[in-house]
C-alpha cells in the first residue's frame, strides 16, 4: 500500500500569524515557568518562617513556665457577675450625671 504526498500551501499572513501565536505561547510558558519558580522560592522561605516562628513560641512558653514556677501565687476571691453588673436605675442616673454635667461644660464654653 502506497501513501501519497501531497502538499499544503500556506499564504505569507497564515504562516506570520502561526509564528506569531508560536512565540505567544512560548513567552506565555516561559512565563508560567518564572512564575511557578518565584512560588515555590517565596513557599519556601514561608516555611521556614513558620519553623522559625513555632521554635520561638515554644521557646517563649518554656520561658513563661519558668517565670510561673517563681511568681507567687495570689488568691483571687470569687466575685459574683451579679455584683459588677450595674443596675438600669443607677445607670439613668449615671446618664443623667453626665448629661448635666455636659450641659456644664456647654454653657463655660459661651
């Protein structure tokens, strides 16, 4: 079984064109390429970073534990939230407070 040969012809504008797309394809790679190596040199110094960083912290917590060991314990009495809270009628008050007091501060300032 005989192949026969035949031959295309491509006009001067195809075959520019087609070069054209070629070398946007190898810039666009070329491209990729200096980009994936920039990734992976800045992933690189992120993970080292990050070694370096939980190195300290580890570090920092068995400072922070030596420290506790020496610091003198001190007895907190419990305090109930029900005492800290303020209630409604002292804060109107407190509002009022401040308002007569602003009122104040408005009429020195004239």
């Amino acid at each position: 079984m005989r192949i026969e040969e035949q031959f295309i012809g491509f006009d001067y504008p195809s075959i520019m064109a087609g070069k054209k797309h070629l070398l946007y394809s190898e810039m666009e790679l070329l491209t990729t390429l200096k980009k994936y190596g920039n990734y992976k040199k800045l992933r690189k110094e992120e993970l080292a970073l990050k070694e370096l960083l939980k190195k300290s912290i580890i570090d920092i917590k068995k400072q922070m534990d030596i420290v506790i060991e020496y610091i003198p314990q001190v007895k907190v009495k419990d305090t109930s939230a029900e005492a800290i809270k303020i209630t409604p009628g002292k804060r109107d008050a407190l509002e009022e407070e401040i308002d007569r007091i602003r009122k104040k501060i408005s009429m020195l300032s004239r």
